[in-house]
C-alpha cells in the first residue's frame, strides 16, 4: 500500500508548517538563532538523547548560522571537560556514529557548561549574564531551557528562572520539562499552578517522546489526508481497537526508580494515553496546535472515570517472574510490571467499541503497535465453508520496529477453494528509505521553534492523571496477577478480552517477520 505523494520531502513534512527562512536538506526547516540551556547536563539523557538529537539536527543543515547549547549542572567542569563527554556520548549513542571529524569539529564551539546549584540564585544570575551578553554581541534571543532534571527539581528551577528575569509572562524564553509531570492528579495540579505562575502556558513545553515518532506523527496524516479511512473510522465497522506497547528486557538496573512508578504511572498515563487520544479525536477545525490539542482532551473527557466495581473485570495488573528478586526492588513489591485496561469512549463516533490497552516488561518482543479490529461482515456468506478460517479485516499501525502500516484482510487462495488473511503494506524504510531523524530530533526543533503541536497540555495531562488514579485506587485491594518473563502476559489478560468475545491480535508473526 503506497501513499499518494512519495517525495520524502513531503513525506517528512513538518505535521503543522511553521514559518522557516530556507529550505534544509530532507525537507528540514531551517532553525532561527538561539541558547538552549540544559539543566542537569551531566545526566543519562542528556548524553542519550538530547545532544545526539541536537547534533542530528546539525548533521542534516536544520541548525542556524549561529546558536548555543548550555549545559547547567552541579558537578565542576570546565567547557572542555564537557565537550569530551559529549562526545563521548556521540560516539556511543548517536543515529550518526562513527561520528565524523568534520561534524564535530562544526558542533564543538556550541557546545559549553554553566557550574550551579539548581536552587542557587547566583548561579541563575551569572547564567542571566552570559545570555545578556549573547543577545549583545551574537543576536542570540531565543532562549529554551530544558529540564533533564528528576521532577523534584521542575518547580524550583522555573521559579529561579522567573526570579533572574529569564522567563515570565511577559518574557518569551520557553520551557520543556520531562515525563512523569507528577506522580498523580494532585501533584500534577500542584504543578501546573506552581509552573503556570512562572510563565505562559503556551511557552511551557511538555514532552513526550512518542509523538516524534515518524508514525504517531503520520495518524494524523493517515486519517485526515486520505478520504477512503474516515468514513469507516467509527464504531459502525471498527468493532475494537488495541494499543500495546510491549518492552522485551525486565527492568534491569532501574529497580529503585521503577519499584516507585510501576506501568501505569511510566508508560500508561502519558504514552499510551496520547497514542489513544490521537487515533480516536475528532478532525481539528485546522492544524493549529490548539485545535489539535482540543480534539485531544476532548476524547480523554469523553472517557468515563473508571468505578472501582467495574474495575477488576475491565483492568489486570501483574508481575513477571523474578520482578522481585532485582536488584532495589523491594522483596514485597506491588509495584505492577504489567498492566492492561479496558476503556470506553463516550461520544457519537466511539459509543461501544472498547479500546484495549497494554504495556509491559520483560515480554515477548519489543513492539508498540495500535491495531484497528474491524467488524466481520454482515451476511457471512462464506461462513458455513470457511468457518473460522475468516479472520476479521485488522489494520496494523506499527510504531517500532520496522514503522509502518499494513491492512490484513481475506483473499482465496489461487487453485484452491480456499481463504487465508493477506496483508497490504506500506513500510517506512522500504518507501523512502533508511533516513529517520530521531523522535529527539523533532521535538528539539520544534521547542526552538514555538510549536507545541506534538507536546502535552496542562488539560491533557490532568485527564490522563483522572483515569489512571482511579484504576491505581480500585487496585489497592485487588491481587496481583503473575507472568513468566519472555510470554505476553498473564493469563488474566487474555480473559479479559474473551469476556468480549475478543481476543488479542497475534503480533508474534509481523514481530517475526
């Protein structure tokens, strides 16, 4: 299945096209001039994610004549010091590596480091001159400050921001915090207000590493740009819709932080929650960022908050085995490692069809997918001959691996009177080659740029923290299911479906393929 334009450089186009002063290669905007300031650069994202992203960007002509990347840590280091563990970083890490001598001989002179304490007016203050002294001598206004810091941290370091003049309401520098905004509804409210007294919401960026996803971002294309999907995206023929997004390694060395957050709190309050909203909303009024967010929390309002009597039979929570055996986890966790949920989408497009959510630990495969169930055919004609050799009509949205889609439907079999399920398929690599920027990448450029299409709302946020608090409290009383490491959960999980009539897609045969 190919789409209708296969020049990559629509295919790459931005999702809502921003104001851009020349065209770079692969279609890329170019970026205007600006600082960004990394606070707690001497962290793992920062050397995975953030500076490789930045230097992607670099890589593929997207950055500006001249711009700056800060790193603010409390760890002394001189510029150079600072360098080489970025490079370092590169060369484990970046899309790019082996990292050329020509790239980074470029991407160096950026490159420099801020000592300071996150709570230390002071250290925001001499952060405060050598901006002012940017702006002066290099033209450098736009300021981003990204906070790779542990949530304790968001509050207190946007509050000395505010404090040294460096954002505010009236103040345009932009902030893009990290998952997890809270740890449940009241902390997350505590923190927008504690946030939004500090500056704009339209200058606070919320980021979520899954809509960079080159896929997630074409859901909206998918559905909006192509006429033959619309009309039978509803609850008419899509009978129900299945979101998993499934981890092969355990939890490994991240025992103490996980033992705290669990599956619901990591991967299903925000990522899962997002994957669901886009796939389910409503055309926007137009590609702003704001009636695309609309439409967003419009399907997250529409979701019934779960009662605790509904909740055993609509919700499963597990374990693997061994879970509490690792390293900083508690011997009597009950902290999930897996968690599956029923929803239900109360508006006039998705009255009775279920949205089925997984996500889990040390399972079979590694692979985020949303498949789109539909219904089977009115008059089953070829029923009586082929029983149950008629597999319903599914669309696979592939996330990762191997990003892209394909459509499963039934077809005879040359020279025999029988039916086996064939696919259609559009792969991503196949169609336009091996370029993918990372979800990194995208989200960088668009923070620089002001465009909040792919970030979370205040709003967003909060819904999504409604629904899993109150499945997180029906579980308070409810026993923990168990799953041998390597299989695709517990067995409840599978009940829950068949309780339906349903069951979950086979992703084995495309995870094989």
């Amino acid at each position: 299945m190919s789409p209708t334009a296969t020049a990559p450089a629509k295919a790459k186009a931005a999702l809502v096209t921003a104001p851009q002063s020349a065209p770079a290669k692969n279609g890329q905007r170019i970026l205007p001039p600006f600082v960004m300031v990394i606070f707690g650069a001497s962290g793992d994202l920062t050397n995975r994610k953030l500076v490789p992203a930045l230097f992607g960007l670099q890589h593929e002509g997207a950055m500006p004549a001249d711009y700056s990347i800060i790193g603010f840590a409390r760890r002394p280091k001189s510029d150079d010091e600072f360098r080489q563990e970025m490079k370092e970083g590169l060369d484990k890490f970046s899309r790019l590596r082996p990292v050329s001598d020509t790239d980074w001989k470029n991407f160096t002179p950026k490159l420099s480091y801020h000592q300071g304490n996150f709570d230390d007016p002071k250290a925001y203050q001499a952060l405060k001159k050598t901006l002012d002294e940017f702006k002066k001598t290099r033209g450098l206004t736009q300021h981003v400050f990204y906070l790779a810091t542990a949530p304790d941290y968001f509050a207190t370091v946007v509050q000395q921001l505010a404090a040294a003049g460096l954002v505010g309401h009236n103040i345009p520098g932009r902030v893009v915090v990290e998952k997890p905004f809270g740890h449940d509804y009241a902390s997350a409210k505590t923190l927008v207000t504690d946030l939004q007294a500090c500056l704009n919401e339209s200058n606070l960026f919320r980021i979520d590493h899954y809509l960079g996803k080159e896929t997630v971002q074409n859901l909206l294309y998918f559905r909006f740009a192509n006429s033959i999907w619309e009309p039978i995206w509803n609850s008419n023929l899509i009978d129900n819709i299945q979101i998993t997004v499934a981890e092969k390694e355990g939890v490994g060395t991240r025992g103490a932080f996980y033992d705290g957050v669990g599956a619901m709190r990591d991967m299903v309050q925000n990522h899962m929650m997002q994957l669901l909203s886009i796939t389910a909303m409503e055309p926007p009024a137009n590609l702003s960022s704001e009636s695309i967010r609309d439409e967003k929390v419009k399907v997250l309002r529409s979701i019934p908050t779960p009662k605790a009597e509904t909740i055993p039979a609509s919700t499963v929570r597990a374990q693997y085995d061994g879970y509490r055996q690792t390293d900083r986890v508690s011997p009597n966790s009950s902290t999930e490692t897996y968690a599956a949920l029923k929803l239900q989408i109360d508006n006039w497009r998705w009255s009775g069809v279920p949205f089925y959510l997984r996500t889990g630990k040390a399972l079979t495969t590694r692979a985020s997918e949303i498949v789109v169930v539909f219904r089977r055919p009115p008059a089953a004609l070829f029923r009586a001959e082929f029983g149950d050799l008629l597999h319903r009509n599914a669309m696979h949205i592939r996330l990762q691996p191997d990003e892209g889609v394909h459509l499963c439907f039934n077809a005879k079999q040359p020279g025999r009177s029988s039916v086996q399920p064939v696919d259609m398929e559009f792969c991503y690599s196949t169609e336009f080659g091996s370029y993918s920027p990372e979800a990194y990448e995208r989200l960088l450029g668009d923070a620089i740029f002001g465009d909040s299409t792919l970030f979370t709302r205040a709003d967003e946020v909060l819904e999504a923290w409604r629904i899993v608090d109150s499945i997180r409290d029906g579980w308070k009383n409810s026993p923990m299911a168990k799953y041998a490491t390597g299989s695709w959960g517990p067995a409840e999980s599978d009940r829950m479906l068949q309780a339906d009539g349903n069951n979950w897609v086979d992703l084995d045969a495309r995870a094989k393929a």
